[in-house]
C-alpha cells in the first residue's frame, strides 16, 4: 500500500507543477496532497507541522493567485473587462496552437478586453501589460511553491527509502 501513495502522490505532484501554468488545475493545493499522501504511508511518521504549514502556504498561494492578475491590471488602470478578457485570453491561448500562446492569450486577452470597455489604445495597452505581470508573478509563484514541496516530497521520501523499500536491502 505504501508503494501505492508514494506512485499516486508523486502523480500529484507533478500534476500540481502543470497547475501551475494551467488554470484549470489548482498547482499548489494539487501537490499538497501529493505531500498528504506520502505522510500516509506507514514508513512516514507522521508530521502534521509540515502538513499544517504547507497547506497553509498553498491555500495562500491559491488565494493570492487571483488577488494579484486583478491588482495589477487595476495598479496599471484596467477595469473588469480587461482581466475577463485576460482569462478568456488565457484559456485560448492554451487550447490555440501558437507557440508561445499562454504568455501571449493573456496579454491580448487583456488588451481587447480594455478596448471593449472603450479605453484607448494607450490605456488598453498599459491595463494588459498590468494584468499581464500579474498573471506571471502568480504562476511564478505557484510554480515555485510546486517545485519547492516537490523537492519536500522527493526529499523525504528519499530519507525514509529503506522503509518504504525494505525488500531492495
């Protein structure tokens, strides 16, 4: 049974590492129960610290992952129609197939979504490149909260291996 967590948490964690980028999955929230996971495997002793943090950390993470897209398209002077046109622009740009097209949807997502709320070229364009540094500083930090409890995982998991491998001694 232990083997079996270790597999579908490892699956977990790479899952919330797409997350990361895809919004159709919550990244971190994801690798934390790759992390729940491996504590429940009886090898693990369990530590409801670690558990306790982390999850409070992706719960902020996750939280603040919709907060800051919306903060810095209002910091650069967008309104509603420019961060809806930033997911719609997201979510084409993940199905489209242009290179590039996560970075770029978003962007002109956002640039027609102000045009639409009848701003000016200037003002749609500062309101998109706005939106557009707040959807990279959540996905860079989504990303690095997967790839750091990743390592937790990988790390842990690699300091109790002769529990969870007892017949490869």
């Amino acid at each position: 049974m232990d083997i079996a967590l270790l597999i579908i948490g490892f699956i977990f964690m790479l899952l919330g590492i797409l997350g990361s980028f895809l919004p159709v999955l919550p990244g971190p929230p994801v690798s934390w129960i790759g992390l729940l996971l491996l504590y429940l495997t009886k090898a693990i002793p369990n530590n409801w610290w670690v558990l306790g943090i982390t999850l409070a950390i992706a719960l902020i993470v996750f939280a603040l992952d919709y907060i800051i897209p919306a903060m810095g398209t209002k910091k650069f002077g967008g309104t509603r129609a420019g961060m809806i046109g930033t997911t719609i622009g997201l979510i084409v740009g993940l199905l489209a197939p242009i290179p590039g097209g996560i970075i770029i949807g978003p962007f002109v997502g956002a640039f027609l979504g102000e045009l639409s709320a009848k701003a000016d070229n200037k003002t749609a364009l500062k309101a998109a490149f706005g939106s557009f540094l707040g959807f990279l500083t959540g996905t860079f930090m989504k990303f690095m909260v997967a790839v750091v409890y990743l390592g937790l995982f990988i790390s842990t998991a690699w300091e109790y291996r002769t529990a969870l491998f007892p017949y490869f001694d």
